[in-house]
C-alpha cells in the first residue's frame, strides 16, 4: 500500500526535494505539478513527439475517446507529422488536480502525407509507443476545458431551497446554534453541565445559574443561552476542577481569562437553521463594471445589490437568497438570478461566485468536476480487518420513506438494511452481512435498491459510491462529489451545485448509565457558511462567526469506548478547506490531517491516480527504471533529464509550441505567426484559405500586411489560391473550439499551480476564509 504523508511531513518532503534539485541545477517542480505539452520520448533510436489530446467523447468521465496530433521520426528518418486516435480509460485525483489516461487502445493511425505502404510503417511505430499498459497524466483542468459548452449535464436533485434564518452585524459575531432543543450533560465531580448539542464550547454553572461562552481565550456569561452575553471577568472556582483528560485540555488553557476583557461581540442565538452576515462596520458597497451590480467588500460573505430594482442578494451553501432588506425576511432567488450576475468579469470584484450562477462557464465547470469519480482500488483483506461497526446500545433501524430500505439510527456509520442482509458505506467502499453487527465482508455489487434513497434521508449521500470487484482480492470503488455534500441542483439557465440538501436531519441523543452522553447529528446545511472554492472544486467552510466546531455537527465524532468528546476539535471541512490542518466530513464520518480534504481511502487503499507509485513520482523516489530529476510520470515524459534503465529517454518537448492540433477528418493542421490555420500536406504546411495580397481584388477581405502574406517558415508556396488544400466551416469551428479550450486549460492549470504554491507556503487565495 501507497504511505501517504502527514501535512507537515509531505511539506518537509517538498523542501528537500526542491533544495537537492536546487544543488543539481535542476529547476523544481510541486508535487502533481502538471510537466506541459508537447511531450517527447525517445526509444529504441525512435522519437516521438504528441501534443495535447482533444477530446471526442468522455462517457461518464471515465472513457476517453481522443485524438492527438503526433510528429514521429523513425530511427534515421525525417519527422512526419499524423494523428492518432485512442480509447482510454480515465482516473482522476483531484488533491494533485491530475488525470492519468491508461489502458489505452490506439483505434486509428492517420499520416496524411504519406502512402498506404509508409502509413503502415509508421503505424506499427506509433503503436509501440502506446501500449495498453503504459499511461499520460494530464492536468485536470486541461482536460475539462477540453469538454464542448453546453455539454455538461447532470441528474439535478430535488434539494430544499427553503432559506435559514439570517443574522447580520456590523461587527465581531458569535453564531451561537442548538441543534434544536438544549441537551446539558454534568460534567464529571464538578457543579458544572455542558451543552452537548452547541457549536461553541457552552459551560452552565448550576450554582450560579449561569451560562460560559468560551471565545478563544475570552469567555462571554449570560443567564440564558438567547442573551444578553458580557464579558465575563472572573470565573466561579468549579472550573478549576475540570477533568485533565483530552475533553477539557483546550478548555482549561482558557483558565484563567487570558489578558483584557475587550469588547464582547454580538451574539446570535438559534434553534434553527441560521446563518450570520458580519460586516466590518457599516455596510459599504462597490460597484461591479458593466453591470447593475453592487458588491459588500467589507464582509466575508457574499452580498450583493441589484441597484436598479434595490434587491439584496446573499450566496451561501451554493443557493442565492434575495430580500429588499438586509433585515429580510430572504426568500430563494436562485432560479430566477438577475442576468447582469453573469456579466460578472471573471477576475474583477466578486467574480468568487460565478461558480453558482447558472450558466456561466464556472458553473459549468463546477457541475462538470463535481460528476469526475474519484477512484480507488482496495484490498479486500486488508479492509475488512480493519472495518468495525460501533453502535450505542442495541441497533436501531428506522424506514426509509419511498423505499423498502431501513438505516440505523444509533451509529454514526452508514448501515442501510434491504431485507435480510446489512449493507455498509465506510470510506466510500460498500461491505455487507448478515448481522448488523458484522463479520462485513466487502460487498462484490450493491442492490440497486440502495440508489433509490431520497435527498431527504440522511443516508442519501451513500448513493453516489459504487463499487465492482476487479479481481479476487481487489475492488475498485468509485465515488462523486455528492457523497461528499455537494449536489447538482436544476434552474431554468442551468445546472450548479451547491452543498447539502438543504434538509433537516433530527439527531439522535442517547445517555448511557455512565460517562458522557452520545449525541448523533446529521450534516448541517446551514450553520457554516460553506462557499465554493474554484481552486479546490469543492466546498470549504468559514470560521470565527459560526463557531469553532464549525456547526453542531462538530460533536459528531465523539467515541463512547474511549469516552473522547469533540470538544476541542478544530472546524471541519465539507471536504476540507486549503488551510485546515485538521478536518471533519460530517457526511462521510472522516476525520484526518491534509491539505484539500479526508482521503476516504488512507486506512487500506490509495486513489488509482497515485497507485503504487508508478503512475506519478516525485525526485525523491528511484526504480528500476530509472530516477527522475523532477517530477516523473509512467509515459515517460519528465519534468527535467531521465536516463531509464530500458534505455528510453524522454522530455517534455523543449522548444516547441503546443500548437499542433489532430483534425477530425485525419489530417493535421497548425496555427502560423499570425493565427492562420496551416494544414499539413504533401510534405510541409500550407495555408488552408487564399491569404489577401496587395492587388486582391476580394472586396470581402482587410488587405493582409507585409508579415501576413510571408510564408511562414517551412510552408511550402502554392503558385495560386485555387490549389491550395481548402478546409471547411465546420473543421475550422471545431480547430477554433479546440485551440480556445487548450489556451483555457493552460491558464487554469498554471493558476491552480500558482494558488497551490500559496498554500504552500501558508498563504490564502481568497478574500473569504479558508
């Protein structure tokens, strides 16, 4: 199995990788860091040079049928450019934001220069160059800009759009939330309870009959949990005696008050559903250019106002909710968004939520990434050693409405029971039994009943992991973007996503004869200010406002067999935000230390994206292959010098644009100088339309300069415009789609490269919190 890295360990390992390369000589590259195109390997004597594939179809993102122009020069020979066509399968892993095509089937070999005889060679040449077990990794984003517009498209779900309460301050704000009524629990040889079911860490001192907020090293009282809340000065002496074991170590480090009192924020009490909009000061709004609209620059959240019919509008959790006041009442505004939302320019001011109105290319984008499938290959024994259900009390099982399906209420796992067998989502791999309390063995298949489950069951987000045994100790797990909490959700313009249901989930509570109680609740929609992350593609959460444990699902992970509470947790993550060091998925039930989010797969398996290491490496690694200089990939193209143990050398292409594109109809073709289309034809380039000179008479064209009507270098000359090689409306369309798509998925690429070295190196992306 794969050793993942701990965070601080994996960027200890980047330092000294770039520092060895550093002494080298040898330029540096960020692990998963995407290495360019064209690519070029050599073998045998043989060069090969393949430029940046395009995609004809990507069947549930997970077969590629694409083509790739290609320049191949025999072992002595000349270079003769052609395209090959494949079919591949795809593996996606979105933490590094790579793709790695593999099992790879060349389905056509096309050199249009040449005859049947020599086409043939250099088919038999090309072929041996992509065999089905070599692999290309590709950028994720190079790859999704490749997808035409308008053919992204999805199952929407039947989300609740039915807005939280809002709060809105013009200062520093405590979102104090009970998942709905108050549960106090006494706290071990002191007069002291605690609220179990609050967001904040909330103490009640039953002499005094008073209630301890603790806000960071600054405790806030007030006589009910609805305020009014001071700052509290001195504390009463039972917190001394609060148990030195891991529940309270966070709490008691706040004992004494540490330093002056300061001002206490404004708190907000609900038992609801709610959400908070904090302004620094009064609310001040800056116009956004070309449109209607103005945006809130002094808030973390997103606020805006429609000027001409003096609308707010407010984004949270994917949805949009308008008001005529800030004070409300709010009502869902996302299917009928005003259009100046999408005129938006996409790097000005407020441009972070384009990604949530529907029709944009960010929303595209977004509904696009959120159906690639995450994939991991897991062991069959490994797994089921280690996976245990823990129930509180005997097991509970409640219906599933709409369906003959029941799930048990008292476990924080997902058991779901269809008939007489127990099916189990752990980590996104399905076991099943007989029992609900196992021997789980890992499931071949799951009953197609399981993916009937509605949104409003809090089970639901299970349906969107499948699983297909692979070999007899092997599966291969797939799962979506919604088992992580992020869903399509359907308007008149188009798909987005957004995170949650948007249902209420009642949780379960339970006191057992001793220790601490066990309060199970379900993911929160609201409560967390969750935003979506174009960078990461997924969702993070927001702090400070809504509370340290990120929402009241923050107590999720308590353990009654070692009696640790989640009490001094830092905020969890839908999937984790770029500076959380550590994260809780409420959906999932994971917990872990990384850079984008829990991998559900870090106990048995690993993501196929990185299996075994041979598929993408980094410096610090050496095979038998060979050892790459920077970053290594399993088709040989490297990020600097590789010198393989086969003999087979290869580079990303030094000195060559990535502006060679495979037609369709087989041929070849190529921007010039001046963004002409060049078609490749009897043996060089010429231009496939008239070019104007200065004694045309085409009234329909600009008369062409001095620069545009020299041939470009290797460009054979035609002695008349009749016989040069024509191209038709709909091969130039699709070469202008493609080349627009490559120059999108190099931008996207190097942005997420630069944003990932912000990371980093602690830095954020972001005006709103990471």
């Amino acid at each position: 199995m794969t050793r993942r890295l701990r965070i601080g360990e994996e960027c200890g390992v980047r330092k000294v990788v770039a520092y060895v390369l550093l002494l080298f000589g040898i330029p540096s590259l960020m692990l998963g860091e995407d290495i360019g195109w064209p690519r070029e390997i050599t073998q045998n004597g043989a060069h090969i040079v393949y430029y940046q594939p395009q995609i004809d179809q990507w069947t549930n993102y997970r077969t590629l049928d694409a083509r790739m122009a290609i320049s191949v020069t025999p072992a002595g020979g000349k270079p003769t450019p052609g395209v090959v066509s494949i079919q591949a399968r795809t593996d996606a892993d979105k933490e590094t934001r790579n793709v790695v095509i593999s099992n790879i089937k060349v389905t056509d070999i096309r050199f249009p220069s040449v005859d049947a005889a020599g086409d043939a060679k250099l088919g038999e040449l090309v072929r041996t160059f992509f065999k089905p077990d070599n692999t290309i990794t590709i950028s994720l984003d190079r790859l999704t800009a490749e997808v035409e517009e308008g053919k992204v498209s999805g199952p929407a779900v039947p989300v609740d759009n039915k807005p939280p309460k809002i709060f809105v301050s013009r200062g520093p704000t405590v979102l104090l939330l009970i998942d709905n009524k108050e549960v106090r629990a006494a706290i071990e040889k002191t007069k002291l309870e605690f609220v179990v079911n609050a967001n904040w860490t909330v103490l009640f001192d039953t002499a005094g009959k008073k209630y301890y907020l603790l806000n960071g090293k600054q405790w806030l009282t007030a006589d009910k949990l609805e305020g009014p809340w001071t700052v509290a000065v001195q504390l009463p002496q039972e917190m001394n005696k609060l148990p030195a074991d891991q529940n309270w170590e966070e709490v008691k480090k706040a004992i004494p008050p540490q330093g002056q009192a300061g001002a206490a924020p404004t708190v907000f009490f609900s038992s609801v559903p709610a959400e908070v909009i904090e302004f620094k000061g009064p609310p001040v709004y800056a116009k956004i250019p070309g449109t209607q609209l103005t945006y809130a620059p002094n808030t973390k959240s997103a606020v805006f106002v429609q000027t001409d019919e003096q609308k707010y509008y407010f984004l949270v959790s994917g949805r949009w909710f308008r008001s005529a006041s800030l004070d409300g009442p709010w009502s869902y505004a996302g299917g009928d968004l005003p259009a100046d939302f999408a005129k938006i320019p996409p790097n000005g001011p407020g441009s972070d939520v384009l990604a949530s109105v529907p029709g944009t290319q960010e929303a595209q984008d977004a509904v696009l990434l959120a159906q690639i499938p995450t994939t991991a290959i897991v062991n069959i024994q490994e797994a089921e050693a280690q996976v245990k259900v823990q129930y509180d009390g005997q097991p509970q099982f409640k219906p599933i409405e709409t369906t003959q399906l029941s799930y048990a209420t008292n476990t924080q796992d997902k058991v779901i029971k269809f008939g007489d067998i127990y099916y189990l989502c752990f980590q996104a791999v399905w076991f099943m039994s007989t029992t609900p309390n196992g021997p789980w063995k890992v499931a071949s298949s799951v009953p197609k009943e399981i993916y009937t489950i509605p949104p409003s069951s809090p089970v639901y987000n299970v349906t969107y992991v499948t699983q297909t045994q692979t070999s007899p100790t092997t599966v291969e797990c797939d799962h979506t973007a919604g088992y992580l909490g992020m869903f399509l959700v359907g308007t008149a313009i188009g798909l987005t996503i957004a995170y949650g249901t948007g249902y209420y989930y009642p949780p379960y509570y339970y006191h057992p004869p001793y220790g601490y109680p066990i309060y199970r609740p379900y993911p929160v929609t609201y409560g967390v200010g969750a935003f979506y992350s174009p960078y990461s593609g997924t969702y993070g959460v927001a702090r400070g406002a809504y509370g340290p444990y990120g929402g009241v699902t923050g107590a999720a992970w308590y353990n009654p067999s070692t009696g640790r509470y989640g009490r001094s947790v830092s905020a969890y993550g839908p999937y984790g935000s770029a500076t959380a060091a550590r994260t809780y998925n409420p959906y999932t039930g994971v917990y872990g230390a990384t850079r984008q989010g829990s991998n559900a797969y870090g106990n048995w398996g690993s993501s196929v994206a990185v299996r075994g290491d041979q598929w993408a490496q980094t410096a610090h690694r050496t095979t038998s292959q060979g050892t790459a200089a920077g970053f290594r990939t399993s088709e040989g193209a490297r990020g600097a010098g590789y010198s393989g143990a086969n003999g087979n050398s290869g580079f990303v292409a030094q000195g060559k644009n990535d502006n060679m594109y495979a037609g369709k109809n087989g041929d070849v073709y190529r921007k010039d100088s001046s963004g002409s289309w060049q078609k490749y034809d009897n043996g060089g380039w010429s231009d496939t339309a008239p070019k104007p000179t200065p004694h045309s008479q085409n009234p329909t064209r600009t008369q062409g300069t001095q620069a545009q009507q020299r041939p470009a270098q290797g460009t054979v000359s035609r002695p008349a415009a009749a016989q040069q090689p024509a191209i038709s409306s709909g091969t130039m369309q699709q070469l202008d789609r493609d080349a627009r798509a490559r120059q999108t998925g190099t931008q996207r690429t190097q942005q997420y490269q630069r944003s990932g070295r912000t990371r980093s190196s602690g830095g954020t992306t972001r005006r709103r919190p990471q």
